[in-house]
C-alpha cells in the first residue's frame, strides 16, 4: 500500500460488502488513511484473506462475517465493532448486487431478494450504527448512476439504488443536527465482480457496456467522503454531466435508450 495521509487515524470504519470489488478497495483506502476497519460480508475466506492483507501492512481491521439483509446478524457486527473499537464513526453501506430483467419479465422474488440486500440491508446497517455513532460520524451509500435515471433491461435493480436514494436523502436532514453526514455515491460501470455476481431474469446476453473505472478509483471518492462528507459524490466528470443532460432532457434520453431496450 502507498503511503498516504493519516487523515481518519482514530477512526472506525464498518464497510459492508468487504469481500470483494469496491468494499474491498475501500476498506484498504480507509486502512491506508489510518482507520480500524470492520469488514462485513458472508464470504468468511475472502474476507480472511483480506484481513491477512491490511494486518501485514500495519493496519487494524477486524472481520465479522455478516449477511446485511439479516438484521440480527448486522446488529451482533455493529456489537462486536463496539466491543472491540468503543464506536462506530464512518459506515459505508457497499453490499448490494445486480439483478438483470425485462420489467415485464423481471420475477417479484428476485426483486424482492435484491431489496432485501440493497435497500434493507443498509436500512438495517444504519439502524444498528447510528446509536452508537457520534458528531462527525458518517454514513456512506453506494448508489449508481442508475438510480439515478433507470436504464432499461436492469429496472428492477434501478429502483433499489433510487430506493437507496430517497433513504438517503431523508436520513441526511434527520441526523444533520447530530452533526453526522449521509453521503451518496454515484458509479458508473466498475470493474468487478458486480456482473457474474448479479442475478438474471432469463438468459440475457451480457450486452456492451463502457470498459468502467477501477474499483480503487471508486475507494479514493468514498474515502474523501469519510474524511470530508458532501451530499453526492460521482467518480468521473462524464458521470456526472451524464446525468446532468439525462435531467434535463428526459424525452430525448428516453428515445436514445429505446435502442438499449430491442433484444
Ligand atoms: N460494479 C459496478 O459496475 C457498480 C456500479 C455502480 C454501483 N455498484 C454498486 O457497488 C456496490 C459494490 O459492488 P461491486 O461492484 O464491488 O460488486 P461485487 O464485486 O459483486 O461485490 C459485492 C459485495 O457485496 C457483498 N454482498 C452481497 N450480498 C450480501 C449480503 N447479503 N450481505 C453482506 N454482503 C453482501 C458481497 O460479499 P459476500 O458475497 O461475501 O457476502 C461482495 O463483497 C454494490 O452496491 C453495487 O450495486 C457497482
């Protein structure tokens, strides 16, 4: 790891979906800025091996194996991140995975699974973090540029990243007088994990998509999110002026993304 500004020394991080892609950039970003870190995920061995990885370059980190969507679960993770650390000051809600589907075909059990994961599962993390967290705390959700404007062909996981949203919007005027802030990230394609890893409706082909950023390019902006809060955060500028124009032409994006929508 390189050698960065100790800028969140003294500092516990929960990062949810740390076995992998960007949960697993973000936990080495917040190490790397001196954070105790707490990766939460199901997958025992990755998580192990990453611990490994942060304990021999220096880092404290601690693992919980821990399913988001199961509240209990999450609520003896946040216990065990007090026991150990004494509190929780940045939770970054990363879990989540895709789901791909037609509306008209999408299956309501599968949207209701990725709910429970994506929306749920950071409502739960939230809820068992925020009592214990204090002024200055934060809370990061990692969105995407879909949940801002729904593309067709993954609606079904769209509307959970524009659920995400509105959580998130809310819970940042309910706890600013506590002086903790809820932050939204917005990537666009990532290089990880996300695509084998995402459920399907049929057997959709796996059509183009851009060639994405990195996940540690992602890591960086939820990093700075965790020293200096902000409401929204996109990784790269044609993200962001993506959806600028989206929002202000939704006729004509709706028209563009009728050639999206042909089999
Ligand atoms: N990659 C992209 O293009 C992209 C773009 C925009 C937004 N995002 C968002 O970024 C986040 C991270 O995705 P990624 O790209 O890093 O994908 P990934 O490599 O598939 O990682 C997903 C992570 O979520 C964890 N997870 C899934 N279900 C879970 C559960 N029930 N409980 C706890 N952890 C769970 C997985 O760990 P376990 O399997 O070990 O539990 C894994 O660590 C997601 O919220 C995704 O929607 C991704």
């Amino acid at each position: 790891m390189s050698v960065v500004e100790q800028t969140l020394k003294g500092k516990i991080a929960v990062v949810t979906g740390a076995s992998s892609g960007i949960g697993e950039a973000t936990a080495c970003a917040l190490c790397e800025r001196g954070a105790s870190i707490v990766l939460a995920a199901r997958n025992r061995e990755k998580l192990d091996a990453l611990e490994r990885k942060i304990t021999a370059a220096g880092g404290r980190v601690m693992t919980v194996e821990t399913d988001v969507s199961n509240a209990a679960s999450v609520e003896a993770m946040i216990e065990q991140t007090t026991a150990a650390f004494g509190a929780v000051d940045v939770l970054v809600n990363n879990a989540g995975l895709g789901l791909s589907g037609k509306v008209a075909e999408v299956r309501a059990d599968d949207l209701r699974y990725v709910f429970e994961v994506n929306v749920i599962g950071a409502l739960n993390c939230t809820q068992a973090a925020l009592p214990r967290m204090r002024p200055g705390g934060r809370i990061i959700n990692v969105s995407s540029v879909v949940g801002k404007r729904a593309i067709p062909k993954v609606g079904a996981y769209c509307a959970t990243k524009s659920a995400l949203n509105a959580l998130s919007d809310a819970l940042r005027v309910e706890v600013a007088d506590k002086g903790i802030t809820v932050t939204s990230v917005y990537p666009g394609t990532t290089r990880t994990e996300f695509r084998d890893n995402s459920r399907r409706t049929k057997d959709e082909k796996r059509g183009w998509r851009p060639k994405g950023v990195t996940p540690d390019r992602v890591a960086e902006k939820i990093a700075r999110a965790a020293e200096k809060g902000g409401r929204e955060v996109y990784v790269t500028l044609p993200d962001h002026v993506y959806i600028a124009a989206v929002t202000l032409f939704p006729g004509l994006t709706d028209r563009i993304l009728r050639r999206w929508a042909k089999d």
